[in-house]
RNA sequence: GGGUGGUUAGCUCAGUUGGGAGAGCGACGGCCUUACAAGCCGUAGGUCACAGGUUCGACCCCUGUACCACCCA
C-alpha cells in the first residue's frame, strides 16, 4: 500500500467494477424484505450541484445499507424532462444561432430538444457515478420515455372521465416573457422599492371625486369598478353611485366590500377584475365586468383607447400617470414597499391574466392525501414537515396544469371545429368513440405541467398502468428523501396522484433533509458566486480555473470582479482533491435535522484526513498480519488479551450506535460514532496496545495470534460498517484485509451488515483498560505539563490502590511502558517513603514521577493547585447538594449514593493532592 | 398578520426518558516516538440568547421576551 491515500487511484477503477458486475441490481431475492428508492429525477440538461450530492450521497448510504443487510434492494434512477427549464437552455441556443423556435416550426424544434438531451443529459449521471451512487443503471428512466407518456395520458383521460379534470378560464400567472402560464409555486414574491400613485378618480355626477391609491397605474384602463369598506363612514353614502373613469371614459360603479382595508391609501381601491388576483374574487361576487387589457406580451391590446395599444406595459404605466397629471387627477405620489411576483425561470413581473387552461380538481385527491399522512401510513422525519404538509393540503387551491410549452407532455384532448372537446388516447381513438365521421379536429397546443408527469414517478416508472412484477414488488417505496423546499411541489402532487390510482401511498417514509450552504450560510447561487461542484471538491480544482468557472456565462457581468475577488480571498490555493469517501462523509456528518446545511471546505479537509487515518492503520495491520496466523483458517488456539476484549466490547457498542443511527435518518450520528470508535479508539489506542504484545519476544504464541486476528477483524468489520457511507476506501481495503480475517466473497458491497452481539459486550475489560488508560494519561499531563521530552524515558511510582488495581496494572506493565513511555514501573509498600515527586492520580492509584532532575518545584506546585482547585470546585457543588436536606429525601437513592460516592471520591483524591503539595513544597 | 425552525467553546455543530456540558476545525505549548506531520502528546476556552415558572435538581419541561432564518397571507 501507499503511504498516504490517493483517492484518485481507487476510486473510478472500483465504480467500473461494481457496475460491470452488476452488483447495483436488486438480489431478486423474493424471500427477503424489498427495499425502494426513486431517486428525485435531476432536470435532464442540469448538472450535479452541492444539494445533489448531498441528497443523493444520503440514498446511496441508505441503499448500500439495506443492501447489505439482505433486502431486495432498488435503487431506481431517471431524470426529468422539466419543460420551461429546458425550453429555455435549448431557446438560448437557437437565439445563439440567429433563430428562434417560431421560425424552426414545432416538430423540429422538438428534435432539437432531444438532441441537446442526448448531448447534455449524461452529464448528471455520469456526476452521479462519481460520487459513488449504486443505482441500479439498467432501469434508468426519463419523464419522456414513451412508457411513461403512456402512464401520464392514461391518468389525464381516467381523471377527465372521473371529472377531476376540467377546463377553464381563470386568472392564472402569466409569464409574458415565456408565454406560459406558471403555478403559484413557480412565482417568488420579493419585496421591491415601487411607489403608490393617488390618483382622483370624478365622480359620474359632477358633485366631486374619489381618491384611489394605486401599484399599477396602467390597469387603471382596465377597471371597471371603485370599491370601499361598506361600514367606512367617509364613503358609505357614495355606494351605488358612479364613476367617471378618466381616461377610458366609462362609468364604473361604486361598491361596498368588506374586504377593503380602511387603513391603506385613502381606504377607495380601484377594482381590474382581468388584471388582480384579489380583484377577480371581488368581480366574481359584485357580477362585473372584466375587462382583459393585456395581450400575451403584457403589451396593452385593442381594448383600451387608441392611444395607448400596442404600448408596453410599463411605458404605459409613466403614460398613463402623465396623462392623469396633465388632467390634474394626480394627486401625490409616495414611495412604497411593495411584493412584486417575478416568474423562477424568466425573472420578469408575472401578469395575473385571463386565459383558458386545465386544472384538476385537487380538493378530493387532497382529502385522501392528508387522511394517509394522519393515520402514518406516510411519516415525515423529521415529524414537523407534516405541519407544512397539512396546511398546504388543507389549503389546497385548483391545480393549472396545462403549459403553453412545446417541450413536455402534449395534451391528449382534440377539438372540432365549433369548440368541442374530445378527450382520449389518439385522434383515432377519438374519431371511433364518439362517431366523428372526417369533420377536421385538432389536437390541443399545450403541454402538461412537469409536476403532473413526475407525480407519476414512483408507480409510472415500475411499468402502471400493467400491473408488472417490478410494481408488485417494489411499490409503495420504502423512503422519498428530498429537501423541503419540494414537499409542496413534489411530495404532495405525489400522494395524490399515487393515492387516487393505485389506492396506496407513493412511500413509507418521507426523509426530509435541509439545503447545502456556503460557509457563511448564503444560499449557493450563480449570481453570488459562491457556488461549488462537488466534482471539484473530489478531484481538486486550481484557483484559476475556479474563478474562470464561477465568473463564465454570468447573467450580470458587474458582479464579475467582486465573485472573483471573493473567490481568490477565500481559496487561495484552489481547492484540494479531497476524494469522494471524504466529500461524502463531510455531507453525513452535516445531516443532521436542522434546515440549513453549512459548507465549509475545512469540514472536508478533516475527512480527508480521516480517510488517510483508515489508509495508514490499515497499513499498519497488514505489515503485522500478512504473512501470519490470524486464525483465518477458524482455528481457535488463540487467547484474547484484555486489550482485545476491550476493543471487541467498544466495537459491538458503536455497531449498535451505528445501526441506530442509520435507521433513523440520522447520518451526522453515525458517522460520528464511527469516526470516534476508529479514531480515538481503534487508532490512537488498540493500535499502540498492540504493538508492545506483537513487538514482545516473549509474548506467548497464541497470545500473539489472538492480538492479530483482533487487529485484522476489527478493521474487517468496521469497513463493512462504514462501507455505506464510504464506499471506495472501504471497498479498496477490505480486498486486502478479507482472507486474513477469514472472509470471502467479490465485494464488500454484498457483505452482510455488521450487527453487535450483546455477549460480546465486556464491563471488565472496559474497567481495566479504562484504568489504565487513566495512568498512562495522568503520566502524560505531567510530562506534557512539566515539558519533559517525549524522548526521555521516566520511572515510574505507583502508591494506594485496591488489590485489582494491583492485579490490573501490573498485568498491564509492559503496556504501561510503552504507552507512557516509561524507564520503569515500581509500587511503593506501605510505610515506604516516596522520593520528591510530581504527581497525578489514576482513581485511587497515585503516579509518583520522581522529581530529580527532572522537574522545576514551582511549576509542579502550580499544577497541582491547579488540579486541587478544579476539584476543589466539583467538591463544593456536590456537598452542597448533599446538605440539602431535600435532595436527600426526595431523590432517587440511586442518585444521592452516587453523589455520596462521588464525594468521598473526591475528598480523597483532593487530600492526596494536598499532601503531595505539601511535600514538594517543603523541598 | 399566521406558522415553522434556530440561539450551546473563536467558527461549524452534537447533546433522544431532567441527575457530573461534548466533537471537529481553529488557538496555545511540546514532539520527525519503527501505520499515519493529511500525524502524535498535552493545555486553554462555555452565566448552554434573556426573564420567569415547575422540580430536591433544568441545556433539556412550561410561559413570556429579544434576535436570526425560512414558509404562507
């Protein structure tokens, strides 16, 4: 082995194995329990970010996890066709190339969609394997694969037959940039610096006017009413009369609706049915008139006076208010701080418009939807997310899903020439069903809204509507892991969909986990700058070619000089290759249940660290293995020490602590307690325990061969405990280490999942180590203290102690030596005089380091009093709670022993202190 | 305005029946000790946001306040 890790050098060579082996299939094992996951599908032309990683990081470990303790495991992957998205990357290219999609026509713009996805659309699954993820490839899926278009026509006709779907025209957002309309859920509502307008609006019968305070100047030619709060004592009287509309010259009437705000503007609001959500609800309920003065460009059409068609919306918005000026209706303009919806993907102001569209009636999918979450059939981890999920559910509004894309699902509903519509699986069908002869029909121009296919996902994938063996087996899926940012667009349209046409639940569980963040915990984007790709985190990356990448193909090239200067303050160097195992483990150790994931690089850069720790111990235990009898061969002539008692008993610990951890979604604990128990223990301890038994001429053979086969298996096992969450390394060594500990097979990927065995677990090893352990540190701090160098070797002089102390410690001198670094180990009998020490205690055994030579008086003194104070401190909080009459009555007897245990404890060793200081001090 | 999450060491975070505050990184001091300097040994550092309450006992349970973040209106 090399010195030091390479991840590079193992990494992709194992990924080529598994994956030609096929070892990312399920067993098929139908005896064993089945276990699912369907990857959340990436959108087809995006690549890999942080978030990615991180979620798909978390699937992997929970698949090779369940795989490894024997499920029929399925790990299904596919990717997303995700319509406007794509549109838009593949418009941007036709825009490049001097035309647009209008120009190429439908079909061929469409075939050019698919040729940028055969281009572009591995590049997320090629980033997947990189990372390590053992999906099962051969069932790769894609929303626009021609068996899933069939699942997604078939729900679309059984919920138009079921009248769950209908059409309509309503308001919906209008994205007037991308001519679509878009869900509520895809407009973000920033505030923004605007201004309100007061404008005076006369009254029709010339005694007066009214004043509106306004947003939106330029839909004022669009308001065919003035409302006011019915019990507002400054309008009441005006109610039923009528208005002037300056401008468009209609008369609109006054109303009284309680839903005006008396306390903002002047308490009058100007009503534009066509143009406001809020205002369409009060059109519906006072009858009036709409009237749309929008085209699709957000442009103002032929409804409005000659003057201002065919005006931009904002050029109309300074038109109109000059005008109103020039009118002297202007009455003041104030700054104000408004939510202005901008579309996701275009990033313009969305146009509430009036059009025709399809929606499914959500309310009763809803029902079901939340009943399966009430009565667990589905669980959120963590438990909270339910709470998003009910008051979405219960406050579920009419779902648009009809797009005014190409790129997606295309309808399947046909028209005939006077307006009728024909629903079903092709013209043909249509034409049979409902005796249509040859009159001319066509077929609708939208597509289905991206979420209605992929709520599909779980059961369109395994083969519905055929009832095929895949979805007999796998279906309802285990868990959905996902951020919680998708649980409304995603998790929910899922559990309708999902409940209504297979009558079960999508999955079991719903894990949800929070969001990837840079270090300071600013959301990664392009704009900012901040962003990483896992990829560079594995391979490394220059600093050059870091700021080329963050600062390319920017949107606002002014931000250009700040990302890089940023960039070049917070990685000088670049990035390291820090490897996958390590980028992964990073990700578990942040996974815990919090909302927002921190990332910072240092994080990785301990991993990394923590990997090479495995690499070289692993080195370690080969040089002293290979070659020898380990017990490989089952034979039993070996004896266990009490260092390898102990080590087996902490391992059966953190296997159970591990094991916990994993099935409860908590990945930051298990890798925690697995890092402790190879680091701090394996390593730094049982390692350094071995050596002075596999170094020992004299140690007994079979001695010898209970140490090795110790070493060899431990690290055996906790490769395989740690394999799911760092597949390579773990992969790599355990090819090595297998034979040796008596293992066989082709990969550690099949292995069976270590599980603790209870009758291993050993309180008196762990006692006796823990003792010793105690001595070797309490010589430690005075050496460390006293700054004696690690290279002079100190006598040592034990005092007090019970007879197992004894016992222990001098079954343990030869380690004792070694760990401690010692010249040599003595107890003093009773009555014997110590020579002028440095002192430490180990429970009741004292370490007396004779002083000749060797230490200064004063900073002895120093530390002891020291050591005094602090328990000094402890003895005071723990008399005081043993005086208190109280605690001593009502506490549990259990609790007040302890702490009269605990007393005594301390009285003692703080006497034993005092006396050593005393004595030194007399020197 | 309604809701959710958060506030613990300089930084990032654990702390699961209420019973002696932990880790990583960073800091400081000492070491190339035959697996590892991507390392080893030692040390320092916290009124657990604030104010009440329940309890013999509260980082933990209850009430309120402040601040931060996000979601919804």
């Amino acid at each position: 082995m090399d010195k030091t890790y390479q991840p590079n050098a193992i990494e992709q060579q194992w990924y080529k194995t598994w994956e030609e082996n096929g070892y990312f299939k399920p067993s098929g094992d139908t005896q064993a329990d089945p276990y699912c996951i369907m990857i959340p599908p990436p959108n087809v032309t995006g690549s890999l970010h942080m978030g990615h990683g991180f979620q798909e990081s978390i699937m992997d470990a929970l698949i090779r996890y369940h795989r490894m303790q024997g499920d029929n495991t399925l790990w299904q992957v596919g990717t997303d066709h995700a319509g406007i998205a794509t549109q838009m990357v593949v418009e941007r290219l036709l825009a490049a190339e001097g035309t647009t999609r209008h120009e190429l026509g439908r079909d061929k713009f469409i075939e050019k969609v698919w040729e940028w996805k055969e281009q572009s659309g591995g590049n997320i699954t090629r980033q997947l394997r990189r990372l390590g993820a053992s999906p099962d490839w051969s069932r790769e899926r894609f929303t626009m694969d021609d068996g899933f278009y069939k699942a997604v026509q078939e729900v679309f006709i059984r919920l138009y037959e079921d009248d769950l779907i209908y059409r309509g025209k309503r308001l919906v957002n209008w994205d007037p940039k991308l001519h679509t309309a878009i869900s509520d859920l895809e407009v973000l509502n920033e505030e923004e610096q605007g201004h309100l307008w007061h404008f005076r609006y006369p009254l029709a019968d010339g005694s007066g006017h009214l004043v509106v305070a306004t947003t939106r100047p330029e839909t004022m030619l669009g308001d065919t009413a003035v409302a006011v709060h019915p019990e507002d004592e400054r309008y009441q009287h005006l109610i039923g009369k009528a208005i002037k509309l300056p401008l468009a010259n209609r008369e609109i009437p006054i109303i009284g609706d309680d839903y005006v705000d008396r306390e903002f503007g002047t308490g009058c609001v100007k009503i534009t049915p066509a143009h406001d959500f809020n205002d369409y609800e009060m059109g519906q309920r006072h009858n009036l008139e709409m009237i749309n003065i929008l085209d699709a460009d957000a442009n103002l059409n032929n409804e409005v006076p000659e003057k201002y068609r065919g005006m931009e919306r904002f050029a109309a918005r300074s038109q109109v208010v000059d005008d109103l000026d020039a009118l002297g209706l202007l009455e003041k303009v104030e700054p104000h701080t408004l939510k202005v919806p901008r579309g996701d993907r275009s990033g313009v102001v969305i146009e509430p418009w009036l059009t025709d569209q399809w929606y499914v009636k959500t309310q009763p999918l809803a029902e079901e939807a939340i009943k399966a979450v009430e009565d667990g059939s589905v669980n959120f981890v963590p438990k909270n997310y339910e709470n998003m999920y009910f008051s979405w559910m219960r406050d579920i509004q009419d779902w648009c899903i009809s797009r005014q894309l190409w790129w997606g699902h295309r309808i399947p509903a046909w028209y005939d020439d006077s307006g009728n519509v024909y629903v079903g699986r092709s013209e043909e069908e249509v034409r049979q069903k409902h005796n249509l002869g040859d009159i001319a029909l066509r077929q609708d121009e939208d597509v289905l809204d991206t979420w209605f296919s992929s709520g599909l996902w779980t059961f369109g994938t395994l083969g519905w509507p055929e009832d095929t063996e895949e979805l007999k087996t796998f279906h309802p899926t285990s868990v959905l892991v996902t951020g919680f940012d998708i649980i409304f667009f995603w998790v929910a349209r899922m559990m309708m969909l999902t409940l209504y046409f297979k009558k079960e639940v999508p999955f079991h569980t719903v894990y949800v986990h929070g969001l990837v963040r840079d270090s300071h915990g600013q959301k990664m984007s392009k704009s900012k700058g901040n962003v990483l790709d896992p990829i560079d985190l594995i391979d490394g990356i220059d600093l050059e070619s870091l700021v080329q990448k963050r600062t390319s193909g920017m949107m606002q090239p002014h931000l250009r000089e700040k990302i890089e200067k940023q960039t070049r303050k917070e990685f000088p160097e670049g990035l390291a290759a820090y490897g996958t195992d390590a980028l992964r483990y990073t990700y578990y150790s942040l996974a815990s249940t919090g909302r927002d994931i921190k990332f910072d690089v240092g994080r990785i850069e301990g991993f990394r660290n923590f990997c090479n720790k495995i690499w070289n111990a692993s080195r370690y235990v080969l040089q002293n293995c290979d070659g020898h009898d380990c017990g490989q061969d089952g034979s039993g002539d070996f004896e266990l020490s009490l260092a390898d008692r102990w080590i087996i008993s902490q391992l059966q610990r953190t296997e159970k602590a591990v094991r916990e951890a994993m099935d409860n979604y908590r990945f930051d604990l298990a890798s925690q307690a697995l890092y402790d128990f190879i680091w701090a223990e394996y390593c730094s301890w049982y390692l350094e325990l071995s050596k002075p038994v596999l170094w020992d001429d004299a140690a007994s053979p079979a001695v010898k061969k209970g140490t090795r086969r110790t070493l060899i298996r431990v690290l055996e096992t906790v490769l395989r405990l740690a394999h799911p969450m760092m597949p390579f390394i773990t992969e790599e060594i355990w090819q090595k280490v297998k034979d040796l500990a008596g293992q066989s097979g082709d990969t550690i990927m099949l292995q069976s999942y270590p599980e603790a065995d209870e009758h291993r677990i050993d309180t008196e090893a762990e006692a006796a180590i823990a003792a010793l352990k105690q001595v070797i540190e309490g010589v430690r701090n005075i050496r460390g203290e006293m700054k004696i160098s690690p290279a002079t070797k100190i006598p040592l002089i034990l005092r007090g102690g019970s007879a197992e102390d004894r016992q222990n410690l001098d079954n343990a001198r030869a380690l004792m030596i070694k760990l401690a670094s010692l010249e040599s180990v003595s107890w003093l009998n009773t009555g014997e005089s110590a020579p002028a020490s440095a002192t430490a205690l180990a429970g009741d055994v004292e370490l007396l380091v004779p002083m000749a030579g060797l230490i200064d008086v004063a900073a002895e003194s120093a530390r002891l009093q020291k050591e005094i104070d602090k328990l000094g401190k402890e003895l005071s909080r723990v008399e005081g709670k043993l005086k208190n009459p109280k605690f001593v009555d009502k506490a549990p007897e259990a609790v007040v022993e302890k702490e009269r245990g605990k007393l005594a404890e301390l009285q003692s060793a703080q006497d034993r202190l005092q006396q050593q200081l005393e004595e030194i001090s007399k020197l």
